[in-house]
C-alpha cells in the first residue's frame, strides 16, 4: 500500500534548474527599490519627450510618436507607484550572479538592434536565440540550434512574408 507522500516525486528528482538561479540572495532594501524605480521614470520621461518630438497626431489619425508616448506614460505612472510604495516592497532581490543573466540578454539585446540596419534581421535574430537559448537558459547545443532557426523562420514568414513590412534583411 502507498501513502501520498510516496506518490509526490522527491524535490532532487524534479529540480532541474541552475545552479546559478538557485543561490540564495539577499533582498535589495528600500533604497535599492526607490533607486530601481527612478531609471525607467527617467528612460519613461525621456521617450515621453522623445515621442510628443515625433508628433503625436490625432486619434483617428495618429502620429508617429503617440502608441510610444502612451507605452512612456505607462512606465512613468508604473515607475511612480514602485517610488511611492517602494520602501515598503521587500521582496525585490539585490544584485548578484543573476543579475549577470538580466545584463547578458539585455547586452544582446542591443547588439541585435545595432546589427539590424547592416546585416539584416535574419543572422541578428538567430544568434540573439541561440545565446538566449544555449548560454543563457543552458539548453542542448542541437535544441538551441533548430529553436533558433525555427523562431527566425517564423518571425521572416510572419513579417516580411505575410505582413509585407520592410525589414532591413540579407535574404
């Protein structure tokens, strides 16, 4: 006869995440989330003005700068409430090795967009996958591989087949 517990698989068997992701971390603190929430009320207010520069429009005919305008205006307003309540948030964690993983995808990130207008999407958007998928989230070299060339597929016959929209691309 089983009991319950016998049917539960044991927490060893079942945790197949990093060791990386598994240390422990100390939380942040007040400050560290007052501090948190004034960069992207900054980078929110920056695009704000950025995007009324581009012309915001009308409603029924909008300008290039209005759907950013009210993205800023959301992570101003989000950025605000995290200032205001901030102190009292406690759970944010402080910087530490997983901070790594956040500045490594973000790094990439930027390298994709910078590399976009010279080599076209296709070779940015699969190395972008394929370090996301092998280094970042620790995956077989093969799945990393095919996973990559079947997102960028996927983003090349969405976008520029169906869509029709004018990719910077090498193909």
């Amino acid at each position: 006869m089983t009991t319950p517990s016998d049917d539960r698989a044991t927490p060893a068997a079942t945790d197949h995440t990093d060791d990386l992701l598994d240390e422990e971390v100390e939380p942040a603190g007040a400050m560290a989330n007052v501090g948190a929430a004034i960069a992207p009320l900054l980078l929110g207010a920056a695009g704000a003005v950025g995007s009324v520069q581009l012309g915001l429009g009308e409603v029924t005919a909008p300008g290039a700068g209005l759907w950013p305008f009210t993205i800023c205006v959301l992570i101003v307003l989000c950025s605000a409430a995290l200032l205001i309540g901030g102190r009292r948030f406690w759970d944010a964690e402080a910087f530490s090795r997983n901070s790594l993983v956040v500045a490594i995808g973000v790094l990439t990130l930027v390298a994709l967009v910078i590399a976009l207008p010279y080599v076209g999407f296709e070779i940015p958007c699969a190395l972008l996958c394929f370090v996301w998928l092998r280094f970042l989230g620790g995956e077989k070299w093969w799945v990393s591989i095919v996973i990559s060339l079947g997102i960028t597929l996927a983003f090349w016959l969405i976008f520029v087949l169906a869509l029709r929209i004018p990719l910077p691309r090498l193909f």
